[in-house]
C-alpha cells in the first residue's frame, strides 16, 4: 500500500507541477480544493434560494415551475439554474479531489482524524443532497431518479410498504412526496453545512476562501458554461411509460445503473463497507511516529505564540498552575497535536545563543529536542570544510534532501521548516558555523502542515515573531519552496546559492590561515546577544 | 535589454493566462459533458415493462376461538376478551402468467413483527412490445389448494409502456393501470 500511495503521490506531484505553471503557487486550484468546495457551496446555496423563489413543489407544477425559469426567465433564473447545477457537478469533483488527495498524502492519521473521520458523513450528505435535487425537477431524469432510489431504499428493511409504490403509475402519484422531498432538499444541505464547519474546527486558520483570482476565473468559467450550455429538462416525468434512455449526471448518479445488474444490497453493503473502511482508516496501524509537543513551565511565560501558530489548534493557554508571576500558560491538547513542531519555532525561548544546558524551550519535541538539534546542527557544520558552508534545513514532505547533500553541505530534515525558529539561522550564520542556510520546505503553497511556509516567510521577513533579527545578511538564507519532483531544480538552486555567497565572500583562498572573516566578524557583533 | 526583458515577461504573463483559459476551458468541457452524457439505457425503447405490484393482507392464518370462561379466569382481568384471534396472516400466493408462461411464483410473507401486517409485491418484467395473454392469480386466504383471485386479460403493451397490475380487494380484485 505505500508503495502505492508514493507511486500516486508523485504522480500527484507532477500534475500539481504542472497546474504550478498554468496558475502559480498561490492559485493552484489543487492547493485549495477545500476551500474550492466551499465556494461551490456557496454558489449552489445562493443560487438555490433563488429557485426556490420561483418553484413550485406540486406534482403538476414541478416541471412547469423549473421550465418557466430555464426558458422564460432565461437571463437570470434559467443561469442561476445551470449555476445551480454546474456548482454542484464541480462540488462533487473538488470534494473527491480534496479526499484522494488527502489520503494520497497520509494527512489522516494521528491527529488529524477528526477531519478525515468528519468528511465521511459529508460525502453521503453531498450525494442526498444531489440526488433529492434530481428529484424535484419532475422530468424523465426524476421518474429515473424516484423510481430506481425508492426501489435501492425498499432493498433495506425499513419500510412495510415498498415505497416505490408512490411512483406506480400517474393515478397513484401524490404530491405530498414532492413536498417531503423538497424539504429533505433543503434541510440535507443545512445539515452538510452544519458538519461542514464542525470539519474545520480543529483548523487554525481554517482556509475556507480561495484566492480571489482563483474564484473569479472559477466562477467566470461556471457563468460562460451556464450562459453557452444552459441546464436545461428532460422530457416531462410520466409513470405510465418507463424511462428507456435518460441523460445521467455522472457526478452524482455514477451508480445507478449498477442496480439494474447487481443487487441493491449489495451494493448498499459495498458503500456501507466502503464507509466504514474509511472511519476507521486513520486508526489502523502504522500510528503515531512522533510524541506530541510538551510545554516546560519553568520556561513558558504564557505569551501565547505557540497558540497563535498551532495550525491545528492543539495549544491552549489556561490560567498558570504553578505559581508563577506568569498570567498563562501553555498547554498541549496530545489529541489534537500532530508533532510538527511549529510551535517550537514560534516559542521565543526556543534560542541556541543560550548555554547548552539551558537549552529547554517553553515547548518542546520530546523526539527533536532544541538542545539535540543545535547539537547536530553544530557538529553537521563543524564537518563541513569545503567554502562555501551551507546548512540545508529541509523538511521529510518537500524535496528530497539526499539529493541535496555533497561537499560543503550539510542537511538536517524537520518534520516542518516551521520548527526552526530564526534565531537558529542567526546562531549558524552569525556565529560561524555556515556561510548560509537553505530552507527547503514543502511544495511552494502546499504546506504539509498547513502554516508552517507562511509562518516560516513571515519570521524571516520580519513580519512576526520570533523574527529574524536584522543583524543577519537576508542574502545569507535561500528558501526553496519544491516537492519531490522537483530535486534536480532545487539542486540548481543550491548551487546558484552557493555561488553567490562565494561572490559574497571572495575567494577563500584569500583567507587561508584567517579562519572565517565575515562569521568572526558577525560573530563578534553578536556576542553581546548570547 | 529592458524593453526585451518586459515583452518576455508580457509573453510569459500571456501564456499563463492563455494556459489556464484552456484548463478551466477543460474543466467546464467536463461538467457540461458528463451532467448529461452519455445516455444509459435502462430499457430497450422497444420494450415495455409489466409491473406486478400490490399491498394486501391476507387472512388471519387462524380462525378466531371462544374462550371457554376457565380460560377466561385464568387471564388477567383487563385481558379477558371473549375472542382468540391470533395476529399471523397467511402467506400470500402470487403467480402470473404471460401467454400460458409462468413468469412469477412467490409466496409472500405478511409483513409486521407478528407477521399481522400485509404483503407486498413489486416485480418488473421487460417484454417486447406486443399483445400478451396475461394470467394473475392470488391466494389469500387458509385454502391450500387454487386461488382466490385471478385475472385473465388480453393486453397491448406498447413501446416504453408502464403497465401496472394492481391489486384491491375492495374495488374487486386485480386492477391494470
């Protein structure tokens, strides 16, 4: 299986490239495909109380109602129909995306099995919600719709009288169906939507906006599509003849033509199972690598950086608890904490200039303690003698740092470049250890843990804290956002890095016997700050 | 050199824009296409369908008994009712017949937790378009042997029909639709 998973995550990784070059980092429609859905959502939810404005649930009504729009009122709500549709033909195509995806990527295991656990209901509810929507338009497509629902539901034993029989024959149809099903049409939605926001709740941040150019040429396509290739009935829905051929909403209705060769148990069997293989797929083994973060009181001043950094909410403050002068303190949810270290890199205690055995930040890895890693960060460097020295801090989801490695370079793998807080890249490069850091992290706008690039840019930028002090030369520090694919770029970036910081500091041959000049002399102006 | 360097970038701005004109030019191609296409085929347009389908309940499966008044007193007083009636129907026999062919044979079982409930049938059959002998018959009561209901009809069932044989005792049986 994770054979598998890595075969289709560097497939996935190369589309992902290739929607890169068409659309930028920052609007790939693949990096947003949740908050694509949402958009959707909102699309389809507009544009339906519009309809509903204009519908008119009788059994006779139903289709003229819907034709009165498509045709007559054509301009506004005949394309908030074909809107109404299209949205929801893409909702179905983003959500798939977004759970392939996220299951191509493992991001359901450990902590974040809420997410993943709590967007397996929203697939059944997407689908009754398509499905009942069907329905009400009362054309042949609906009688398809009716007819082969009630008869898969009369699989279940559930009702004493099939319930197919509603839609026998036109002298035994009633209207109080249609009037149950737009009910369920209305209030299945709301309930998506209630789960919709219990599925970001463990989100820090949660993105639930695309960027603005992505949703304008998102919704510009759904408008020209709905203007060119109106939704539009099928013929008029009559029980007394069968639907012998019927356009189908492959979106929505994939299965349905299974249940004229498989049974309808069968095939409710194969979706429950399917569900069930779902639920309980982030609590199959193999489980948790890393143990969550753990807060140090005697260091932690409740300032509340971790908290606003957590990507996923798994840092609180509560009132102090030891006594000290301290207002707050942190402290760890283990459940909600997927050990991606960010929190390390926003805790201001987290700095190497302090002595070694005082190294214990306010939060901490227990498995990638700060004092073990400016340890091996100091003794990677320490092996390093070919000009110029350069540390490469990558993180295990972007491109691969083996590739990286050779003469003058040093690597050291996080779980996130968000762990490293900027007072490490000023420690290796003020005091010096290396002529240069390279961050290479997570595919540009495609964070495995959600925030830890933005923070990371944001500290070196000096936007938030801990920032990057400005004593460091920014020229020093590369960042190469790139996935797996992307190794023999990211090789050439190096490169190109280290060219430059021989251009930076002349020919080493100049300095034999000098030791470092540029790292004594930034050294020494950092010395008051150890 | 400047001149050249802000037509390239023109270019390369075009060039994306153009590329992701074609990709959501592609993604509206899907949902266009797929929302409607391709057409499936549940029935042959040249057939059409006989659907056999009814609720009814059959006959208690037990004739009702008077309690002798030992068995009365033996009851709790608000449960001494003078009549037995056990709540079990019998089962229903279905068959139906189409130019001398049987094509249906079930026994249908009352429905409810004590079986007091009716039965129910809902069964479709494709058949070319065409004029058709067609035989129902339906036993719902205790005999073991014959039915009690049965319809004999010619019928034309036209391309695409839908035609339902129903069932309602009170409206006399067997009921085309």
């Amino acid at each position: 299986m994770a054979a598998i998973r890595s075969a289709l995550r560097y497939g996935m990784e190369r589309v992902e490239s290739g929607f890169d070059a068409v659309y930028g980092a920052d609007w790939n429609p693949l990096y947003h495909l949740g908050a694509l859905g949402w958009f959707f959502f909102w699309i389809i939810t507009i544009s339906g109380i519009y309809l509903y404005i204009f519908f008119d649930s009788g059994v006779d009504q139903a289709y003229e109602s819907v034709e009165y729009m498509t045709h007559v009122q054509w301009y506004a709500a005949g394309i908030m129909r074909s809107l109404h549709r299209y949205a929801s033909d893409a909702f179905v195509v983003v959500v798939l995306a977004h759970l392939a995806r996220q299951w191509i990527k493992g991001n359901y295991n450990d902590a974040r099995w809420f997410g993943w656990v709590t967007g397996v209901p929203l697939l059944w509810l997407m689908y009754a919600s398509g499905i009942s929507g069907y329905w009400i338009v009362w054309d042949s497509l609906a009688q398809y719709v009716a007819v082969a629902t009630t008869e898969w539901l009369d699989t279940l034993p559930l009702f004493g009288e099939p319930i197919a029989r509603n839609f026998l024959h036109e002298s035994t149809l009633s209207g109080r169906f249609f009037t149950l099903m737009v009910f369920i049409h209305i209030a299945v939605p709301l309930t998506m939507l209630f789960l919709m926001w219990v599925h970001i709740q463990r989100h820090m941040y949660p993105r639930v906006n695309p960027p603005r150019g992505l949703m304008i040429g998102t919704f510009g396509m759904l408008m020209v599509l709905s203007v060119v290739y109106p939704a539009v009935s099928q013929d008029r829905a009559n029980l007394n003849q069968v639907v012998a051929q019927v356009g189908l909403d492959w979106f929505y209705l994939p299965l349905y033509p299974l249940l004229d060769v498989y049974p309808g148990e069968l095939l409710w069997g194969v979706l429950v199972g399917t569900t069930l293989v779902l639920i309980v797929l982030p609590f199959l083994p193999p489980r948790r690598r890393v143990r969550p973060a753990v807060v140090d009181l005697d260091n932690c001043n409740g300032c509340g950086r971790c908290v606003a950094d957590c990507p996923y909410s798994a840092v609180s403050l509560r009132p102090r608890t030891d006594g000290a002068s301290y207002s707050h303190e942190a402290v760890v949810t283990n459940e909600k904490c997927v050990s991606c270290g960010i929190c390390v890199g926003a805790c201001p205690t987290s700095t190497p200039f302090r002595r070694q055995s005082d190294l214990v930040p306010g939060i901490d890895l227990p498995d990638l303690a700060m004092g073990a890693l400016r340890e091996n960060l100091v003794t990677a460097a320490g092996a390093l003698n070919e000009h110029p020295r350069v540390m490469v801090i990558g993180c295990g989801a972007g491109v691969s740092l083996d590739a990286l490695s050779g003469p003058g370079v040093a690597i050291k793998s996080l779980p996130c470049v968000g762990q490293l807080p900027p007072s490490f890249i000023d420690f290796l490069i003020t005091r010096g250890h290396v002529e240069g850091v390279f961050v290479a992290g997570c595919r540009d706008g495609d964070c495995e843990y959600r925030l830890g690039q933005q923070w990371t840019e944001a500290r070196l930028d000096q936007e938030r804290d801990p920032h990057l002090r400005s004593r460091v030369p920014r020229e020093r520090i590369r960042i190469y956002w790139a996935g797996r694919d992307r190794a023999a770029a990211a090789g050439r970036e190096l490169d190109g890095f280290r060219a430059a910081l021989r251009e930076l500091d002349g020919d080493p041959a100049d300095r034999k016997g000098e030791g470092h000049p540029r790292g004594e002399a930034i050294s020494a102006a950092a010395a008051g700050h150890g | 050199m400047a001149d050249s360097r802000t037509e390239s970038s023109l270019s390369a701005l075009g060039m994306r824009i153009a590329a992701q004109v074609v990709v959501y030019g592609a993604f509206a191609a899907l949902l266009g296409y797929f929302s409607v296409s391709p057409t499936y085929t549940q029935v042959d347009p040249d057939f059409g369908v006989i659907k056999l389908s009814f609720s009814h309940a059959g006959q208690p499966e037990t004739e009702c008994r008077r309690r002798s008044q030992e068995q009365l007193e033996e009851l709790a007083p608000n449960m001494r009712k003078t009549m037995d009636c056990p709540r079990r129907r019998v089962n229903l026999l279905v068959e139906l017949e189409l130019d001398g062919e049987r094509i249906y044979r079930d026994e249908l079982p009352p429905s409810g937790l004590s079986g007091d409930g009716a039965s129910t049938v809902y069964q479709d059959f494709p058949v070319p378009a065409g004029r058709y002998t067609l035989v129902a018959r339906l036993r719902d009561s205790r005999r073991e042997q014959g039915f009690d209901w049965t319809l004999e009809r010619t019928v034309d069932v036209s391309p695409r029909q839908n035609l339902v044989i129903d069932f309602r005792a009170e409206t006399g049986g067997f009921k085309i639709l």
